[in-house]
C-alpha cells in the first residue's frame, strides 16, 4: 500500500477522492485535474486498485473510483501500533491531536 502512493500523482489520486469522498470521480475528472495522459492515469489507477486503495464501479460507459475506506483505516491502525504502541517511536496523545 505504501509503495502504491508513493508517486506524487498517486498522491494527489487519493486526496481527490478523499475530498470527493463517498461520491468519487471518474476518470475524466480525475484526468482533467491532473492533466496526464490517459494511459498513464490508468497505470496510476490500477496500481491503487491492485493494493485496494480504490474501488471501482462502472456507470455506463464511464468508471467511477471511490477511496478505499476500509483499507486505508487497516494501513492507519497499522501505523498507529507499529509507531505509538508496540514501538512507542511517537506519543499516541499526540497522534490524536493531529486528527481534532
């Protein structure tokens, strides 16, 4: 999963479907933000997919991305134990302070 936002266009993938978050996008208005070619979206979008960051649905002609919810609640408990629990690298009362 981490390997998968690791490029800045996955990046910025996954904010704009948080910020559109439960609707999604599709991959016109996705493109149209990020203005890359089309192939090079797709590459983005099915590497998101293959890790389950996103979820697609088809409507149409057209494919929608939603972000994974789920999935990116698993990835941030895991950073929540690995780095305030079992490590203790970072305060947890911290963490919490981020998120409010």
């Amino acid at each position: 999963m981490f390997s998968a936002m690791g490029t800045e266009p996955r990046l910025r993938i996954m904010q704009m479907l948080l910020s559109a978050h439960p609707e999604g996008l599709v991959v016109s208005e996705i493109q149209g933000e990020l203005e890359i070619p089309n192939s090079t979206l797709s590459h983005h979008l099915d590497k998101l997919r293959n890790e389950r960051l996103v979820q697609v649905q088809r409507e149409g002609t057209f494919l929608r991305y939603t972000a994974n919810c789920e999935a990116l609640q698993e990835l941030l408990q895991f950073l929540y134990a690995e780095c305030c629990t079992r490590n203790k690298a970072l305060r947890p009362q911290d963490i919490v302070q981020i998120c409010k």
